[in-house]
C-alpha cells in the first residue's frame, strides 16, 4: 500500500524511527521562477513544512533526518556553491558547515559527509569538519553515513599503518578546494589499525570512533566500491563492479 505525504509535489528523501520524512520539492518564488525546496513531514500532519533557507540562497536538498529531527542537507549559492546546513526541525534555526556535501547524520547529532574531495565527520554542535583518520588525503574520499553507535561508512583508498597529522591550516572562506584540503588541528585519534582488501584501491571503509579501525571493506573482484549505508548492527550496503552489494557486518 502506497500512501502519498501531503505535498503537491516532490520526492521523500530520507525518514526517521518515528516515520517523520524529509525530501524536496519545487516551489515558486515571488518573480514566478521556480526552485528546489526542502521540507520535514511529521508523521500524521496534514502538510509538510518547508525548510528556512539561509540567507543568499536560493535551493535546498536534503538527505537524512535523525530521531530529534536534525536534519542535514545544503543549500545552494548562486555563482558560488554549496553549503553544508543542519536545520534543526522546522524551528527556523540552523547551522551552517561551510562549502561542503554533508550526507549523514546519527542520533547524537555527529554529521558525516565531505568538504572538497576528502571524507570528513562534524561532531554533535559544531561547524568545524574532521578528517576520517585512516584515509589517503591525495585520492577522492567521502564518508555517506553514520549510526548511532559512531560507524561512519564510505569510499576512499585505505593507508596501511597510517598516522594522521594533527596540524594543518584553515581554508580561506569560500575558496575552492579539490584534492589536497587543509583541515584544523583533530583531536581524533593519531594512529590508526587498518585491514586492507587491496593496497592502493578505492573502496569502501568504515571507520570506528572506540577502536580507531579504519577498514578496508574490500570489492567484487578488482573493481571500485562505496558504502552508502550502516545499520544499528553493524551490517553495510552498497555497491561495487555495477551491482547493489552488502558488505561484512562491522562492529
């Protein structure tokens, strides 16, 4: 049985334990042109309630919603880009995470996601993105989700017996950044224990705040592949070699 959520249009993007969905949909301005929205449905009202969008933007997208209704997403600038926001439910509040792809978020309210081309995480209240320790900082990484127990799930290229450096410099606001990115100073562990499926390749990862693991979670043959998502027991889905794939749980 299919039920419709009470918006003229759109998608659903993501929802919650407490069936509350988040997605977009088009919606005109005052001058008649028409933009991508963001809206939070709560299960069982009679309409969707649009996101705010901050100021000198004019689309939004969404992604995923935790249990409180933190939601993440970004907005977009015209002539300049993208940028992270978490909004908190329809109170009309919200942070901003600079130029960046925030793509997940846990019940703690941790946000994952990328800032250029490097995986990276928010911790719970702040603006300030960390580096996925483990990851090669010169190959294209992103973190895509996150569960309530710290997992944080994605591509990137793992570096055996690797050592994250904790000093670096702050991007200039609103400079573009592509594969080498400064990043501030972590208080994330320093060394990392990784298992590696094939040195050197892209592949899903997941990484673990209690152990600092980062591990290789491997491919179908000798290909590339990305974990999208990471459930309450550790279990991973994805994709690898063109076909949708789960990997080993991870704990």
């Amino acid at each position: 049985m299919v039920h419709a959520v009470p918006a003229p249009q759109g998608q659903g993007r993501a929802i919650n334990q407490g069936g509350d969905v988040v997605g977009d949909l088009p919606q005109d301005n005052a001058a008649h042109e028409t933009h991508n929205r963001s809206f939070l449905w709560k299960a069982g009202a009679t309409s969707v309630s649009v996101l705010v969008l901050p100021p000198g933007t004019t689309d939004s997208e969404v992604f995923a919603v935790n249990a409180t209704d933190e939601i993440v997403g970004s907005a977009y600038e015209p002539g300049v880009g993208y940028q992270g926001v978490v909004w908190q439910g329809t109170s009309g509040t919200y942070a901003l995470l600079g130029y960046s792809s925030p793509l997940g978020i846990n019940d703690a309210g941790t946000v994952v996601g990328a800032v250029g081309a490097q995986a990276v995480m928010w911790p719970a209240g702040q603006t300030t993105p960390r580096p996925i320790p483990g990851l090669s900082t010169t190959m294209q990484s992103g973190a895509n989700a996150i569960n309530n127990d710290g997992i944080v799930v994605g591509f990137g290229t793992v570096v055996s017996g690797s050592t994250i450096s904790t000093t670096s410099t702050t991007p200039t606001a609103g400079a573009t950044t592509t594969t080498a990115l400064g990043l501030p100073p972590t208080t994330l562990p320093a060394t990392t224990t990784t298992t590696i499926g094939t040195t050197g390749q892209q592949h899903a990862f997941a990484w673990n705040p209690v152990s600092g693991a980062t591990t290789d979670l491997g491919a179908r043959g000798s290909g590339a592949s990305t974990a999208l998502a990471i459930n309450a027991y550790g279990d991973v889905a994805g994709y690898s070699g063109g076909h949708a794939v789960t990997f080993s749980r991870v704990a």
